[in-house]
C-alpha cells in the first residue's frame, strides 16, 4: 500500500524508520532504493507504475540536491511525502529541505521535518486511514499511547520534584 523509496542505502537508517512505524500500524509496505539522479529512468518506471501497482502513497526520501520527492510526484497522481534527509552530502540539511519544500504550484509534496522519517510513516497511515476504517482506529489507539504516556511523564515529573522540595525542607 505504501511505497518507501530513498536516493541511496546511505539514507537508510533514517528511512527504515517509516518502514517500522508501518509494521507496527499493521500496513503494507515495499521498501527500495530509487535515485532521482544515479537511475532516472527506475525513478521514471517507479513512478508510472505506482498507482497500477496498487501504491496509495508514496514516501521518498534523499539528502543534498534532494530531487526524488518532487520529481516523482510530477510523475504519478499518487500523493507523495517528502522526507529531507541530513546526509553526507548534504551541507547541514538546509538543501534537502529546501529541495523538497520548494515546489512549484501544481505539484505538492507533504514535506515532514529533517529526518522525519517516522512521522512520514504515521502521515502516510493517516491517508490510508482516511478510506481505511481499521488502520484510522489504529492511529486513534497510537495517538490515545502517546497521550497517556506523556501523563505518565506528568506524574513522574511532579513525584520526582515532589521529592527534591521536601530534601530541601528538611535541609
Ligand atoms: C542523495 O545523495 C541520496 O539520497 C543521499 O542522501 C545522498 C548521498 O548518497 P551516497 O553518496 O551516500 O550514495 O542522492
């Protein structure tokens, strides 16, 4: 369902990020390297077969001269994410974001922070959710974690403070 592509295996650690958030979510992925500029024309086959293959989104990533995101959105009605990747190339991943960002009116990419790849991942399950009534329940359960989670930390915080003011009180 989702269609994970990157400039180069240098971008993998980042990448493989998506690919985990969609396991967990439970959502079909394919995951592979497409290079805007080292093998334009797998970008051009990629892209034109995305929608007959079944593809729903696509999420591509790339670092410095960040190409591939705009470039195969321009190919294909497949909505595409953009993930701007800090990479050895890259000057200090201003380039890749800007790259991606930047695209002219007719031609969207959702673009998520530098390395972001997780939040790519999430995003891209929102689009499936969005005609998918089981992944949508999933991503309500995942962001029902993240809050109770963050409340855990609530009350952690306030104990552990809790505790530092009384050693003070008894100082
Ligand atoms: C980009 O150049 C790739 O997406 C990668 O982020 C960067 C460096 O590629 P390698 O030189 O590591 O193959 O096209």
């Amino acid at each position: 369902m989702v269609g994970i592509i990157m400039g180069s295996d240098s971008d993998l650690p980042v990448m493989k990020q998506a690919a985990e958030i969609l396991d967990e979510l439970g959502i079909d992925y394919e995951l592979t390297i497409v290079s805007a500029h080292r093998t334009p024309e797998r970008m051009f086959q990629y892209a034109k077969s995305a929608k007959d293959r079944g593809l729903k989104v696509i999420i591509a990533g790339a670092g410095g001269a960040a190409h591939l995101p705009g470039m195969v959105a321009s190919l294909t009605s497949v909505p595409v994410i953009g993930v701007p990747i800090k990479s050895s190339n890259s000057i200090d991943g201003w380039d890749s974001i800007l790259s991606i960002l930047q695209m002219p009116n007719g031609i969207p990419v959702a673009t998520v922070a530098l390395n972001a790849a997780k939040n790519a991942g999430i995003l891209a399950g929102k689009m499936i959710g969005s005609f998918d009534e089981e992944i949508s329940n999933r991503l309500i359960e995942y962001q029902q974690n993240l809050t109770k989670s963050v409340e855990e930390k609530i009350e952690k915080v306030k104990w552990e403070f809790k505790n530092e003011f009384d050693r003070h009180q008894e100082d």
